[in-house]
C-alpha cells in the first residue's frame, strides 16, 4: 500500500531531515522530485500542482523555527499537507446500530467482495461492545448469473445472511429485499448493484431510483485502486448522479499506485473510508490520513502495526513483554516471547513495511529472509534453555554454549549470535524505558 510513492518520497525524507540548512534552490529541488513521485502514482498533475504549490507557499512564507531544523519543517509542512489532502484528521466510521447501506461503483470494482468485510468489521467492533448485530446481504444485480451465487457463498462463509429477491424487476426486487429485512428485522442490511464496464446513463438511472426506494443510511462508492485517473472520473459522475457519502479503494495489495488514494478525497470532496487490500474478509483498513501520510513519508505506521499486534498476539506475552520493557530489564524469556509474537504477526517482510525506514533503512529482501531463517534457529536454541538460564538466575558460560548448540542442532556461532541480538534487544529496553516509547503501543 503506498509503497509506490512512499519508496520515493520516504528517500527524500531521509535526506533532508539531515539538512542543516536549506535554501530556496533545494526547496524547489526537493518540490520537483515529490512532483515526479506523485505524477509517477498516477495523481492528475492538476492535483500534483496545488499539491506542491501549497507546500511552497507554506514553505517559503515560514517563521524559521527554532525548535526543528529547516528540513524537519519541511518535512513536517509536507505531512501536514498530505494529511488535509486525503480528508484532514477524519475519525475511523462508525456505524450506527442499524442501517442500510448501499453499495454502487463499476463492474469488477470490489463491490460484492467488500459486502463480506465491512460484514466482518461491523460484527467486529460491534463484539467489543457486547452485541451481536443480524446482517442480512441481497444483491439486485441481474447482468450476471453468478452475481447472485457470489454474495450468497460470502455470506456462508462469513456467517451473515443472505436473501434472493424473487423478482428480475430491479425495483420490485428491492422493495422485496426490504419487506423481507423489516420482517425478520435485520440490524442492517446491505443491498448490492449490478455495475457497468464503464458509465452509462442506464447504468446511473436505474442506480438513482434504487436509492430513491431504498432510502439508505448510507451510500458507499466503491473503486478499484489500480484504475487511477479513470477512476476518479467515474466518482465524479457517480457522485453528481448517485451521490455518495464516502468511498472504499480497493485492491491496494496489488501494484496500485496510490493515486487514486492520494487524491480521491481532495478532488471528489468525499471522505476515503476504508482501503482494502486482498481477498479476505478482514483486509480492510479504516482509511486514517495522519497514518497514511507516516505510511508515505516513510514515517512507518506503528499505530496499524500495535492494532494488528494486539489482534493476534496473545494479549499475557504481550502484556509481560511490554512490562519488561517498563522496567527497563529483560530476560532470554522476554525475548524468546519477543521473537515469538514477532513470528505471529507474520514474515519480517511484511512486518517492515510498516517500521519507518528511517529506522530500517532500505533493507535488502535477502538480509530479511536470513532473519527468517535465523528466527528457526533462534527457537531452537530456546528450547535448549533451562528454565533458570532463561530467567537470568543462571549465567551461560561459553561451555555451556557449546552445549545448547549441540542440543539445539546449530553452531556455537549461532548462539553466540543470539546472545548478540538479546543484548542489543536489552540495551533498547533501557532506552524505551527512558524515552517512554511504550506509549505508543498502548
Ligand atoms: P464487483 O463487480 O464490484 O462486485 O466486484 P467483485 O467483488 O466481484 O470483485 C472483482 C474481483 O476483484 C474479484 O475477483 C475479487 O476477488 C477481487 N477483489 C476485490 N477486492 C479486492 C482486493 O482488495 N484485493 C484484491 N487483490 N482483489 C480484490
Ligand atoms: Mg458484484
């Protein structure tokens, strides 16, 4: 998501937070290359122009800070103006109790496969707060045939309901879905259209008297994220003849650019709800601008990263490790705990994309595969641990090193290699203890 503008964007970054000064001609070096960046993502160079207009303005009129250096404003403006222009500091949705949501956009955007997650996110959150929501899904698209075997496999598998209005007459087939919904009383009900390869006025019609009988709470547009600039046209007409209250992008697990991301809500004035980005039912993303502008500056999502964390990881190791962490002391057992809920949130390959690179730095596809390989190793050589070894009680002496690597089936250097690793894992410990960072995992 984004990687496409952040490689190049979070380059620049990198560089000028180093720049002790900054003079007029680097800035407008600097503009010319987030211009390219952002042209390259597809972004229409309408949008790349007021884009770095704004910045240049803000930049050129501004008070020299005393605080940050000049690079670190700029960078800093440049956030600032990412974030007003994919929607300012808009909060995550929420749904209401009961609603009715319908969901328009092109053919092949992801309409139906999005059915199934906003599905999974309702009862989600809906979970947290104790309740169990009734969600039923019907679907007026007559064009093809297995439109309707789609949504209804969806539910299945997701454990919604699913309806199939008798009628082939769109608007009788609505008025069905409904008197079904209110007889059985779903909290919500999403009601799914047919779309078109491209816009045409049958298309937009038929989608208007839809909404007119539905009368949902909530119209969702939903596009495909690699579609870029076309994209964005088809919104507008949608927007103009449909209206829509906001928007879900779709596909941004494939070689989307992100432009359609980057300019949907400044140029359609709609809110980007939700980013999708793969097949599954839980692969949507509440769409938050502050974390994309960290995720495209390079600045890392850490926030996404201690939400997914908590998800997965069970909560006592991480409770434990986070504790250790506080108090600044860390044992092999924290650490083993570290590695493992590591291996749990997934591949270090996915797990980088969200750390600032910064922080990484561009980190080469095969040194992260080492880690990998070195994380099975560094199991093993766990498991060959006494319990007192593992609490600290017990010192390790290089005897008893070469012991654990014949227990473990690894070379002395291996171990020694993981002692290395605990250290320096120790060693941040201390600092997060100083600087706080727990904070941010909270
Ligand atoms: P609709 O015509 O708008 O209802 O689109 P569908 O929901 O049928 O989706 C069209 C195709 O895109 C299907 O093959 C989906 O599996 C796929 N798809 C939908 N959303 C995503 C996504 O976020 N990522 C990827 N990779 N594929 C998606
Ligand atoms: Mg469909």
């Amino acid at each position: 998501m984004f990687d496409f503008i952040s490689k190049k964007l979070s380059s620049i970054v990198s560089e000028l937070t180093r720049a002790k000064k900054l003079t007029i001609a680097h800035v407008e070096e600097w503009l010319g290359r987030v211009q390219s960046a952002l042209l390259e993502a597809d972004v229409s160079l309408d949008v790349v122009r007021s884009f770095t207009e704004s910045i240049r303005q803000e930049a050129l009129g501004k008070k020299i800070d005393s605080v940050l250096k000049p690079g670190e404003q700029l960078v800093k403006i440049v956030h600032d103006k990412i974030v007003q222009f994919m929607g300012g500091n808009s909060d995550p949705v929420v749904f209401d109790k009961q609603e009715t949501i319908l969901l328009v956009g092109l053919q092949g955007a992801g309409k139906t496969t999005t059915i199934a997650k906003l599905a999974h996110y309702i009862k989600k959150n809906a979970q947290k707060g104790g309740r169990k929501p009734s969600i039923l899904a019907a679907s007026v698209d007559f064009s093809r045939p297995a439109a309707q075997a789609q949504l209804e496999c969806l539910a299945q598998q997701n454990d919604f309901s699913f309806y199939k209005p008798t009628s082939l007459n769109v608007i009788d087939a609505v008025d069905e879905v409904m008197a079904y919904r209110t007889q059985q009383a779903f909290d919500y009900l999403f009601l799914d259209t047919a779309g078109r390869l491209q816009v045409d006025d049958r298309l937009m019609k038929e989608l208007v008297q839809i909404k007119q009988t539905l009368k949902p709470s909530r119209t969702i547009f939903v596009v495909d994220g690699m579609t870029g600039q076309e994209g964005l046209s088809a919104a507008r007409t949608f927007r103009d003849h449909v209206a829509f209250d906001g928007a879900i992008i779709t596909k941004m697990d494939s070689d989307a650019r992100g432009g359609i991301a980057f300019s949907f809500s400044y140029v359609l004035e709609r809110h980007v709800l939700f980013l999708a980005e793969g097949e599954k039912s839980t692969q949507l993303i509440p769409f938050n601008p502050q974390r994309m502008a960290d995720r495209i500056l390079g600045m890392g999502d850490i926030a996404t990263l201690a939400e997914q964390a908590h998800e997965k990881i069970k909560k006592a190791d991480f409770d434990d490790v986070s504790r250790a962490f506080e108090r600044g002391a860390f044992t092999l057992r924290d650490f083993s705990k570290q590695l493992s809920m590591m291996d749990q949130l997934g591949s270090l390959t996915q797990l980088v994309k969200f750390l600032p690179s910064s922080l990484i730095g561009s980190v080469p596809l095969d040194r992260l595969q080492q880690g990998e390989r070195d994380m099975k190793k560094f199991k093993a050589i766990f498991s060959s641990l006494s319990h007192q070894e593992l609490d600290g009680v017990r010192k390790i002496t290089s005897h008893r090193k070469k012991e654990i690597a014949a227990g473990a089936g690894v070379t002395v250097a291996d171990v020694g290699q993981l002692f290395e690793r605990f250290e320096q894992a120790q060693q941040y410990a201390k600092l997060f203890k100083s600087g706080g960072f727990m904070k941010n995992f909270r």
